[in-house]
C-alpha cells in the first residue's frame, strides 16, 4: 500500500512534492518519467535513476555559469554552448576523483569517453570555449590556435543539401493546395502559403511561425520578420506575384473567422485558435515533400524542409548569371535578406549544381578569354 500513499503525496502532498518539485529534485523538464517511476515496483529507487546532477554543480560550474550569464547578458542567446558545457559538467559530478587535476587532464578524460568523429569535434570547441573564458579572466594567456581537423572530419558526414528545381516547387504547391483536410478548411492555403514563403523569401521555419498579422504590409508589398536567430528584425520585399498569394490568404483567414488582432498569428490553426508551432509546420511540410515523391515515405532521409532556404539561395545567383548580373556583387544585399551575420554564413548555402558550374564557366569564358587571349599577343 505504500505506492499508492506516494503517488497521492505526490499529487496533494506539501509545496514541493508535486510534479514540478520532482522535476526540479530531478533536474529533468519532462513529467512522462516522473509518473512512469511512480507507477513502479520501487518509486524511490526509480526517481533516483531518474535524478540528474544538478546543473553547473561541479568544480568548474560557477566559472561555466558565469561565462553562459555574461554571453548572455551581452545579447546572444548562447543556446548550443551551454549544453556542450553542461555534458562536461555532468561527467566531472559523476567523477570527482578528478576534482583536483588540471583542466587539461579532465578534458582529455572527458574526451576518452567516446571516440567519434562529433565528440572529437565536441572536444575542440570545448578547449576553446575554456581558452576564451581563460583569456577573459587574464588578458595575459596566449592564445589558443584552433585546429582545423575536427571540424573538417565532422562534415564528410553533412548531409549535401538537396536543391528544388522550380518544377520540385511547383509540383509541392499543387499538391499543398489540394492538401487533405475536412476538418480544417484552412490548412491547404496555410501551407501553400508557408511553402511560397519558405522558398520565395527564404524564411526559417520559427520565423514562419513567429509571423503576426500585423507583420504583413500589402500597401509596401513587404513582410517583417523579427525574433530572427541573430537578434535582426528585418523588412522584406516581396514580388508581386507572392503578395497577391499572401492577399487572398489574409482574406481567405479572415472568412473563416480567425482573429484580425495585428499580433494575432499569420498562420492560424483553426481547430486549435492558436498558431502553428515551428515543428507542426516541419511536419506539415514534410509530408508535403513525401507526397510529392521527392522524399521516402519514412525515415529522415531525402530532402528536408530547410533545403527551401538552400534552393532559394543557389536559384537566386542562378538568375542573376543568366541576367548578366555579377552574383559576387550581390551576395551583400542576399545575405542581408537571408538575415544573416555577415556574408560568410550565406556562402555555406551555395551549393554548386551542375547548371550554377555551367553559367559560372560561360561568364569565365566571356570575361577571362579576351584577357588570355591580350596575354598571347603580349608575348608573342
């Protein structure tokens, strides 16, 4: 009869014996495990399974802590780094013998654990993370020079995004347009619509997510985007043609009585009143592209939804060489729009196609030929 009391404490019992209080002795966000463990022959035995140590709690958490409070408090959002720190300060808690020895001897312990090419890779950026933060607290300390081999070894195993060709796009907007749905009449539009966006401006899929009503301007023919991944709110304009789409959204939105607050969501889910969440709208998406045959029916592999942003990207520099347009004098203005830091991090989306290799040759050609050619007649 003793389960029975505990689950009842657990549910009635003092301020922090509930599930919020498991979750915070456990250090874990999920509630599924907390009533699994309860249901259990042994609950105390299975929420001490469940118990995590306690974030930044090792010898070096409060120096970790702190690094991640101050990225932070100078405007990153500092999402990734914190968890490559929390895994090393979880494996020092459960390893305290190590308490003692030097940051170069725990790294390296911690780096044994695994031999793959990530954790490699992990262990790289984990050295220079803490040479960073050893050069903020002494100005000092020499410099770390990264090594390039981790990273290098990391990406043979990159997925090479795969480019829609305008006939792929086409064929996806045909079929989210007679997308299956009785329920919610609204749905085909709002992924023909997320799709066109998703392609036509390159948008991420929290930003389509994060678009409010009042982010739509048909007057200026441009949309808002803000909350970007790089703290950039910026405006873009669209072609006429994708505002008229957008349009008849708005007005097919509104005949299905969705909300018109301007902070109300673009992309309305009529059976939840609420928005679409950034993975409902990977989902939606992605069986877009299976039906579409361009992805197998199960599994991860084949085409991703984030592949629109490449094919964007490499269509776009496609059509400024056969417009004549210089694409090196462009990239600026396209990594502006994309939102990104600076022009490096748009190069990572071009991926060279044999038709983007075609057109570069042709404007090699055309501009390099008559420069070898006066190079000939000077030596002869």
């Amino acid at each position: 009869m003793r389960q029975p009391d505990l689950r009842a404490r657990t549910a009635h019992g003092a301020p922090g014996c509930g599930r919020r209080g498991l979750r915070q002795a456990c250090h874990i966000k999920q509630s599924m495990p907390i009533w699994r463990a309860l249901i259990s022959c042994n609950p105390e035995q299975a929420l001490a399974t469940l118990r995590q140590p306690k974030p930044f709690g090792s010898v070096l958490g409060e120096v970790m802590a702190e690094h991640v409070a101050m990225m932070r408090r100078r405007g990153y959002k500092y999402t990734s780094q914190p968890v490559r720190l929390l895994q090393f300060d979880r494996f020092l808690q459960l390893n305290p013998q190590l308490e003692t020895e030097p940051l170069r001897v725990m790294i390296d312990r911690w780096a044994a654990t695994k031999g793959t090419r990530n954790h490699a890779y992990e262990r790289e950026n984990l050295e220079r993370l803490f040479a960073k933060i050893q050069r903020r607290c002494d100005p000092s300390a020499p410099r770390r020079r990264p090594d390039p081999r981790p990273q290098k070894e990391v990406r043979k195993q990159w997925r090479t995004p795969h480019i829609y060709s305008p006939v792929d796009v086409r064929r996806m907007l045909d079929i989210a347009r007679s997308y299956p749905s009785p329920r919610a009449t609204l749905r085909p539009l709002s992924i023909y619509t997320m799709l066109l966006l998703a392609y036509c401006a390159g948008l991420r899929r929290g930003e389509l997510a994060r678009l409010d009503l009042g982010d739509v301007n048909p007057g200026d023919g441009t949309i808002t985007v803000r909350q970007t991944k790089f703290f950039k709110t910026r405006i873009l304009p669209l072609p006429d043609s994708v505002m008229m789409e957008l349009r008849a959204y708005i007005a097919a939105r509104r005949q299905v009585g969705a909300s018109q607050d301007p902070h109300s969501a673009l992309f309305w889910h009529v059976q939840g009143r609420s928005r679409y969440t950034p993975e409902m709208i990977t989902w939606l998406l992605t069986d877009v592209v299976r039906r579409a045959g361009l992805k197998p029916l199960q599994g991860q592999f084949g085409p991703r939804v984030h592949d629109l942003r490449h094919s964007m990207v490499v269509n776009r520099i496609l059509e400024w060489y056969r417009l004549g347009i210089n694409p090196q004098e462009r990239l600026p203005f396209l990594a502006t729009y994309l939102g990104h830091r600076d022009i490096n991090s748009t190069l990572v989306y071009i991926t060279v196609t044999q038709d983007l290799l075609h057109l570069a040759n042709e404007r090699f050609r055309a501009v390099g030929a008559p420069c070898l050619n006066l190079e000939r007649e000077v030596r002869s």
